[in-house]
C-alpha cells in the first residue's frame, strides 16, 4: 500500500526537540552567509521556527524572519524572545510587506523549491525591491544532480523541486541579479540520514537522532565539494 501524501500542514507541523535548535544541515548554510550578514540589516525568508536566527544572532545588526507558518513564528517568537536584535512575523516570499530598499542582506535557505510553481521570479523580483542598493541574495536550494535527485523520495512523491546553476542564474539574471559565489554541499551520508529524519518525523512520529560517528561523516563530507545542495551569493546590480 502506497504511503499517504501528507498534507501541507502535517509537512510544517511543529516539532519542538527539532525546531528548538539548529540542525546539523543549517551550520554550512550559515557559514557561507557569515561575511555577508555581519553587522547587517538581514531579511530571513522562509525562516520557518527561527533556527537560522539562533545562529545568526551575534553576527546581525538586526534580523527579521517571516514565514507563512503562523505556527512556527508563534514558537520562533516565543523561543527567541529575550533578542532584541531579532523579529519574526507571518509573511511570503511572492509579497514581502517591506519597503524599498530596507535591508542590506537578504537570505532564502531551502524555500525556493517551495514556493508556488511559476512564482520564483515574482519572489526575486520582491527580495529585489527590499534590497539596499549592492545588496546580497543568499539562496539555497536542491541542486539538480542525478544522485541528488534519485536520493530524494519527495521529488517523485510531490514533486520537490530541484535546481540546476543555469536555472537559477537564468532566474537571478531576469531579475537584475549577479552571482559572486557559488558552493555545492552535502553528500550521500547527508542525503540518506535526512531521508531517515523524514520518515521518522512523518511516518512514525519520532524523532531521528544522529550517532556521534555519522554526524562526524556528515560535517566532513560539508567540508567538502557536494552535490545535494546549491547555495549561491548574488548581487543586486542597481
């Protein structure tokens, strides 16, 4: 019997042991972020339970997360309260209730597979208009690597989406942006490890923790030139 398609809302239902905290996936992301958020005024799309906001905090002038789980920025904002420098809210990335020109760095870590087909360009041209003159875009997302793709279930499942570097410089270029910097992270361990996590947090309703020893495999193979996921640095060109 095939598994049941969980719904939108079972995918983003709250989990407190793993939302409480950063992952081990969140660390590589963050630090390809470091020298374009610091002492800067951050927009964090997607930010979901505010796990990225935990490691960013001391590196931000401010930072503001929005995400369209009410949920999850109730938790981000409970979770997260005693920071002044940190504010979240309910929003999306395709109408972002900012003004022009309001912040220096915007960052979008695994959202753009996410968001309504067709709608990544709407969503650019938003991040676009918030950002400062020579702004960064920090973007991250599934790359389109064969591997990638046989290792991900949800991708035959519902149609998780994923990237190529041409893709997303076609996108980024259509909206007056110019990419810096591009890495490719995660491995086979990491891919299979987070399929676990998955199911465990899906199907069986548990939560999945990571011996010591595959966590050590995990953070080598980030040190390292992947294939499951593409973060690049992009600049808005004014």
């Amino acid at each position: 019997m095939p598994l049941k398609k969980a719904s939108e809302s079972e995918r983003r239902q709250i989990q407190i042991q793993i939302a409480s905290k950063p992952s081990i996936d969140h660390k590589p992301s963050f630090n390809f972020t470091k020298p374009y958020i610091k002492n800067k005024n951050v927009l964090d799309v997607g930010c979901w339970s505010g796990q990225y906001e935990m490691l960013a905090k001391d590196y931000v002038k401010n930072i503001v997360g929005i995400d369209p789980g009410k949920e999850a920025i109730k938790f981000a904002n409970k979770n997260l309260s005693k920071y002044k420098n940190i504010t979240f809210r309910v929003g999306r990335a395709e109408k972002l209730e900012f003004s022009n020109n309001s912040f220096d760095t915007v960052v979008m870590l695994a959202v753009l597979e996410h968001l309504p087909i067709n709608s990544e360009k709407k969503a650019l041209e938003e991040i676009y208009r918030v950002l400062k003159p020579n702004g960064y875009l920090i973007l991250s997302t599934p790359s389109k690597n064969i591997f990638s793709i046989l290792l991900d279930p949800a991708y035959f499942l519902i149609g998780h989406r994923h990237y190529s570097l041409k893709q997303l410089s076609d996108f980024l270029n259509k909206t007056s942006f110019k990419i810096n910097k591009v890495r490719y992270i995660g491995g086979f361990a990491h891919l299979i490890t987070h399929n676990i996590e998955m199911i465990c947090k899906h199907v069986f309703k548990r939560i999945f923790n990571r011996p010591k020893w595959l966590r050590r495999r995990i953070e080598n193979e980030f040190k390292n030139r992947g294939f499951s996921e593409i973060i690049v640095a992009a600049q808005k060109i004014s």
